[in-house]
C-alpha cells in the first residue's frame, strides 16, 4: 500500500455547528498520517486546507493574562503554579480598564480575537464576575472573545455565553496516556466535562495540547486523535510547543524537532479541515522558516502581540514583517 492508500477513517456523527459528518480518527490512523513521508503529508495537508481556506490568510488572536500566577494546580509545564518557583508572582485580577486599553490596542495592531486568560483550577463565581464584565467591554469593541479559566462548573459557561464570550480555551494537552505523567490535580475527565460545558453553552471550543513534554508519536497521535474525535471537533486547534520556563519540572526536556511540529500541525489539519489551527506557543524558539512550513502544512492562525501568558512571543513587526516576506495577509 502506498502512503496516499492509508485507509481514511468512515464518517459518523453529523455536527451541527460545523454542519459536516465528523470524522472519527483512530490513534493508530492518526501514527500513519505522522509516519508520512514528509512531502506526502505536507501535500495531503495543503489539499484540505485550501478545500476550506485561503492558504494566503491568518488569524490573529492577541493573549492577556487578566490573573496570573498563584494556581494551586500542578501542571508540569506551567510557569503559573504556585508549586513551582519560578518567578511569578501571585496577581490580583487586572482592572477593567487595563483589559480594555489592551485590547484596543491589539484590535489597533490588527488583531480580531482577544484571549483572556486566568490562572485558577477553575472561577468562583466572585473570580467569573469580573471576567463577565471584560467579556462585555471586549466584545463591545467589535473583537472576538476568548477566555480560558480553567475548569467550569455547571451554569458557568451560560453565563460567559450571556455576557458575549466567543470562544473558550481549554486544552486537553496531550494524550489520555501521557496525561498522568504531566498533571495530578484535575483529570482528563474532568477537562472533557468542561468542554462539554462549553459547547452545550453554545460557546465554540478552542481545545489543543503541547508538544515536546517528553510524550512519544504515539502520544501526539493519540491528542489529535482526541481532538478530531470530539464531536463536533473543536473550531479553533492551538498547537503549542512547550516554553520551557526554569523552576518548572518540565524545564531542560528535549525540545521538540521543527518538522515533528510541522507534522503536528498537518496532522491536525487533515484530521480537523475546517479548524483554525494554531500555530501558539514556542514561536520565538522557531526560525522563520519552521514556521513557514507551519503555514504550508495548513496553520491559519497564530498569537499575535509580544507576549503569551506570562512569557514572551515574537514582536508583532517582526510578525508583519513575517507575513509580508511569505505574502500572507491577517485575515
Ligand atoms: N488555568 C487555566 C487552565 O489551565 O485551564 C487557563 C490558563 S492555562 C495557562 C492555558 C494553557 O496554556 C494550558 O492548558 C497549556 O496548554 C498552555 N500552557 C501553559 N504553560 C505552557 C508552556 N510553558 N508552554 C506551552 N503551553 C503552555
Ligand atoms: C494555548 O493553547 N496557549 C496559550 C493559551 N492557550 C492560553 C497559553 C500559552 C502559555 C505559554 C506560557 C506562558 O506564557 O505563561
Ligand atoms: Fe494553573 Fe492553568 Fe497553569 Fe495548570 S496550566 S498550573 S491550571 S494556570
């Protein structure tokens, strides 16, 4: 059997919100599609995208952390725990008008999705009122939002839905297998409930992962074959490469190889066709040309603005600039 013959899986469940049979991916066809030949694969992935997008086009989604620091959980990679010393210190949520005067200047830098993030297990409802606030203010300036929170409890994402919320953010990270070796403080389960929460909310889901936290193709198989199997499948796919952050315990694993991201980011693409899949974290560790070959393998959306989180991320000229030099326009 030659490489294009690999079986592609049978259509099931319809979805309603992307309106196509959804595609239920198998770890082991999700290994094959990985195991490509690399010009294989890359073809295969540019095929779907541009069925379903202009390959020339890419979103752009600018992040603030409205809370930072001080979280009880116990993520391996994450600078924000407050387990770990790394130099971040526990936060008070952000005012009101330090969210608005950075969104406006990200909607002025040209970014459509502003992303709100906190670190907390999951919001009390004395954390989400505040956040429910920003929603407002920030959709009321014509952007997309996002905001990603942690874990939500029932009624919680009616409420963000009520006060304008796009999308949420919550990833599953890796795979169901992996996944104990990364965090102790909240299940995979747990993760898939709130996703629940979120699409039966009406809110679309922004679900990814990481990669180079040690896992293996098997793993990285088994994450995509997750996320393609959610049903629907999530609109928005971030593809992070892990920011290794001293004081983490992930700190000094090795990096992840640039074409096995790039192959990442196909996977996602052939197994999720109408996503906007992003290329998210780790961009400042990638040469311009790993990431080009993101965008042909199908990537359509990046974060945009100097900095993710609480780490840094490509200035946004040098991501102008990025683009005009491949001819690529924001959308
Ligand atoms: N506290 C909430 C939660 O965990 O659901 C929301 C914020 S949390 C920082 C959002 C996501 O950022 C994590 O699920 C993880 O995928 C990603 N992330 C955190 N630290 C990272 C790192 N060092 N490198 C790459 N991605 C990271
Ligand atoms: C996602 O998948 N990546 C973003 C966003 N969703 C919230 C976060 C990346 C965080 C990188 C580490 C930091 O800056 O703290
Ligand atoms: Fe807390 Fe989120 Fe970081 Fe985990 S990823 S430690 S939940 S901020």
């Amino acid at each position: 059997m030659t490489p294009l013959d690999t079986p592609v899986p049978p259509p099931s469940a319809k979805s309603a919100i992307q309106d196509a049979p959804v595609a239920r991916w198998s770890v082991a066809a999700v290994e094959e599609l990985l195991a490509l030949p690399f010009p294989e694969l890359l073809y295969r992935a540019q095929c779907v995208h541009r069925e379903h997008f202009d390959p020339t086009r890419v979103q752009l989604s600018t992040l603030l952390s409205v809370k930072t620091g001080g979280c009880p959980e116990d993520c391996a990679y994450c600078p924000q725990s407050r387990r770990f010393d790394t130099g971040v210190e526990d936060e008070a949520v952000l005012p009101l008008d330090d969210v608005l005067d950075a969104a406006r200047a990200a909607k002025a830098a040209g970014a459509t999705r502003f992303c709100m993030g906190a670190a907390w297990r999951g919001p009390k409802q004395k954390d989400l009122d505040p956040v429910l606030e920003m929603v407002t203010a920030v959709k009321a300036l014509g952007m997309e939002t996002c905001a990603t929170l942690g874990l939500l409890r029932d009624g919680q994402a009616e409420q963000l839905r009520a006060a304008g919320l796009d999308y949420y953010n919550h990833n599953l990270d890796t795979s169901p297998d992996f996944y104990g070796d990364i965090i102790s403080t909240r299940t995979y389960r747990d993760r898939l409930d709130t996703l629940e929460r979120v699409r039966g909310a009406g809110i679309s889901v922004c679900c990814g992962g990481i990669v180079g936290m040690g896992e293996d193709t098997h793993d990285r198989a088994g994450l995509i074959a997750q996320l393609a199997s959610l049903d629907p499948y999530p609109e928005s796919v971030p593809i992070n490469a892990l920011v290794q952050v001293e004081g983490t315990p992930l700190n000094g694993r090795s990096p992840v190889d640039p074409l096995d991201f790039v192959r990442m980011i196909a996977a996602a693409r052939i197994t999720m066709p109408k996503a906007y899949v992003r290329l998210s974290a780790g961009r400042s560790q990638m040469t311009d040309e790993a990431q080009a070959l993101c965008f042909l393998a199908g990537a359509n959306s990046i974060f945009y603005g100097d900095r993710l989180l609480t780490t840094g991320n490509p200035e946004a000229d040098r991501d102008r600039a990025l683009l005009d030099r491949l001819g690529m326009r924001p959308l």
